[in-house]
C-alpha cells in the first residue's frame, strides 16, 4: 500500500543516504576519537617526564644542608 503512494521511494532513497552518511560521519569521529587518545598519551608521558624532573630537582634543594 505505502508503495502506491507519491514519493515514497525517493524518501526511503533519502533514509538509506542518510545512514550512508551518519555511518560515515561515525567513521571519521572513530578516527578522530583514535588521534585524540594517542595525543593525550604523548601529552601525559611529556608531562610526567617533566614532572619527574621537577621533583628531582627540588629534592636534591630539599637534601642540601640548610646554611
């Protein structure tokens, strides 16, 4: 019956276009989302190197005797 009726193919076309593109769109933010994560990685193992160099050096401050 709905296949009688005046334009429904052209929106069932338009549905399946539109999952083609939110499939897409889930594709590429899946990619984005990867970039993220291993940049948030590199930033946090930069971050702690320099905090361990930090804490060296006050620790070596905190060791000398007080004159």
């Amino acid at each position: 019956m709905l296949g009688d009726v005046a334009g429904i193919g052209q929106l069932k076309n338009s549905m399946e276009d539109m999952k083609k593109s939110l499939a897409h769109t889930n594709e590429l933010l899946a990619e984005v989302l990867s970039e993220l994560r291993q940049l948030n990685a590199e930033r946090m193992a930069t971050m702690v190197d320099e905090l361990q160099a930090v804490n060296e050096k006050l620790e070596k401050v905190a060791s000398q005797p007080v004159t």
